[in-house]
C-alpha cells in the first residue's frame, strides 16, 4: 500500500519519490507565477502580457508524454 501511494507513480515517470516532490513543487510554483501574473495583467493589461502564457507553454512542453 505504501509504494502503491508513495512510490508507483513517481516511478512511471523513472524519478524517485523525492525527485518527483522536488519536480512537483518547483511545477506548483511556477503555477502560482503564472496566476501572479495573470491577475496583475487582469488588472493592468500592460504588464505581463505573455508571462502567464509563456509559464505554462513551457510546463506543458516539460510534462508532455512524460513517462510515456
């Protein structure tokens, strides 16, 4: 039960349990950046006009078919 929670996943993804938390967090991150920026363009739209954007086409290239 403990691998199952703990430790499966991260493997199909061929990181350990604590590269996978530091991936993870470092992702989380980088999406609260990105909603950061966001919310300050939604309040004044000359600023960060592509931040938000730009955060999440780079996490999306990082994870796409990852572990696949």
């Amino acid at each position: 039960m403990i691998a199952r929670i703990f430790l499966d996943h991260p493997a199909k993804v061929d990181e350990s349990f604590f590269e996978h938390m530091a991936f993870a967090l470092k992702f989380s991150g980088l999406l609260f950046a990105a909603a950061g920026a966001a919310l300050v363009h939604a309040l004044i739209p000359c600023l960060f006009e592509k931040t938000a954007s730009r955060i999440i086409a780079t996490l999306y290239a990082r994870t796409h078919n990852r572990g696949q």
